[in-house]
C-alpha cells in the first residue's frame, strides 16, 4: 500500500496527544473493545483475516491477537507515528501483523484488502469521513468481505438534537475526569481534553470531525446489503456498532425468513445472531 504523511485534518500532534492521553480521553474504552471483540464472527481456534482502520496505538489490536491466538491482523494507519507506535505494541504478534499506511476516504486499498476477508474493526476514525463518504465506505466493505463476515464499529454519533447533545457532552465529561482520576491520580489529563476541545460535543467542533446520525449510518449498513445491523453498547455520543453480511449468497435488506418452527411465522427483517449462520430462504439464497 502507498505511503501517506499524516492524514489532512488528523495532525501528528493528536496521535501524540491520543497515544499519551487516549485511555483518559474515550469514555470507557475497554468495555468498548470487549464488545468489539465478543462480536467477532469467528472460534477461537480458527484461522481468518482481520483488517483494523485507523488503527492507532494498537489497543484494539492486541486484544484481538490475544482474543484470536491464529488470526491475520492488517492494521492500517495513516499516521506515521501512530504506525511506529502500532509496529513497537504488536512486536511480540509480529507474525501473523502487517502494518500498513493508507488514506481512509481512498478507495484503492479497499480493492487491495485481503481476500477472504471475515472481519473490518475501525474504531473512532470513520468520522472523519462524510455521510457519502461513509455510504460509500459500507458499500465497499461489504463487498470485499467475505460471507458472515461482519464490520465492526466504534465510534462518536451525531446527536439528533440539542438535548442528546447536551446529554453526550455531559456524560462525556464525566467519564474523561474519572477517568483521569482513576488511571493517573489527578486532573491534568482532563484539563488537557477540556483544554484541546476533545469533547466533540461541546464547542465549534473541528471541520474534519464529521459524525452522522447512528439511525442513519445503521440504514446505510442495511442499504450495503447487510444482513444483520444493530448497536450494542452507547456511552456518552459513543457507540459500538455492526453489521454482518449474510452467510449464503445476496440478500436483501428485510427479506422474509423460513419460520424456525413450523407453524411459527417468522418476522419480516428479524436478525439473525451474529456469527451464526442464517436460515436458508424457500427462495434457495
Ligand atoms: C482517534 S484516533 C483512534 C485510534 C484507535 N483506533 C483507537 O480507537 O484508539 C484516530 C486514528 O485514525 C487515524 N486517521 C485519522 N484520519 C485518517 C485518515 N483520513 N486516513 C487514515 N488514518 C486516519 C489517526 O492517525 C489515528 O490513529
């Protein structure tokens, strides 16, 4: 993959700030990437592909690894030093990692994604792309993975209104001072996110911070042809969102299902478990 400089509008001076601060700055960070990691569509034991976007230092990561003793992880970052950092904290995985660079509203190294490809992670990056560009980016990834396969997101939401807004920004605040509290014994940390504008919520917020609507980014996951989309976990305007392609050929977005028990209708649209295979169709899919 092409080499890039520091993505416009993400500076190296916030990888900085994120790789010293990030464990203070998102709110509840590892319930976050537990959930991301329960949410995989794969056995412990097997051998599969997973691809990270905008990786950062790695944290995400090296759970997977942990959690996923055989899988292949590619983590891209556009930022160099977010890649020297992510090349030092996957060290010990070195085997089964590729580190790489790339350009998240490019579309050519979605084409060069690995194949099959089970499994896309991206945590807090894919904000900065627009609502077409994030359209766009679902449309790609569901069809480079490969059936079952699932994307996996984490990431701030747009509020739908002033008092979701207010809400976020508050719960927001509260879970960055704790937290800087709790990991670092003093406020420091905090004072640099409340000095730095980090809560998206508050303020002007910065151009390149672009997120949409979780109602709307979850039809666009429909719309990419997802089979199964939902939200599992939402803290302070953050939310750990999926999608899973379906297991046995297209589908269509509501398409009706083979009732589970005979007699017993099922609903139209009703999701299958993720990671699970779903009913075959009277249609034959
Ligand atoms: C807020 S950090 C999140 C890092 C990591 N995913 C996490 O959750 O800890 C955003 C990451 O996305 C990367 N990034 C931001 N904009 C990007 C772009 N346009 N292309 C590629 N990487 C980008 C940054 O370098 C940074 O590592």
């Amino acid at each position: 993959m092409a080499e890039h400089t520091a993505p416009t509008g993400w500076t190296e001076e916030a990888s900085q700030a994120f790789i010293d601060d990030g464990a203070v700055f998102v709110p509840s960070r590892d319930e976050q990437i537990a959930t991301l990691v329960r949410l995989i569509p794969a056995r412990a034991d097997e051998v599969f592909a997973v691809v990270e976007l905008g990786a950062g230092a790695g944290v995400l990561a090296r759970a997977v690894l942990e959690a996923f003793p055989r899988c292949r992880y590619v983590a891209l970052d556009g930022s160099a030093a977010m890649r020297a950092r992510l090349t030092e904290a996957l060290a010990r995985y070195q085997a089964r990692v590729e580190v790489g660079a790339f350009e998240l509203v490019e579309r050519r190294w979605r084409a060069a994604l690995p194949s099959p490809l089970r499994c896309v992670l991206a945590s807090l990056v894919v904000h900065h792309l627009s609502g077409a560009g994030k359209r766009r980016l679902f449309a790609d990834l569901a069809r480079r993975l490969e059936p079952g396969g699932a994307l996996l997101l984490a990431d701030v939401v747009e509020p739908t209104g002033p008092a979701a807004r207010e809400a976020f920004a508050l719960q927001w605040d509260d879970a960055a001072r704790a937290q800087s509290l709790a990991l670092t014994g003093g406020l420091t940390a905090f004072e640099r996110f409340t000095r730095d504008g980090w809560n998206f919520y508050r303020g002007t917020p910065d151009p390149y911070d672009q997120p949409s609507r979780l109602d709307e980014q979850l039809r666009w996951l429909r719309e990419a042809g997802f089979a199964t989309v939902d939200c599992f976990w939402m803290r302070a305007g953050h939310a750990v969102f999926g999608a899973w392609r379906p297991r046995h050929g297209p589908q269509t977005p509501n398409a009706r299902r083979v009732p589970a028990k005979p007699g017993r209708a099922s609903k139209p649209g009703r999701a299958s478990k993720p990671g699970r295979a779903s009913t075959t169709s009277r249609r034959g899919r």
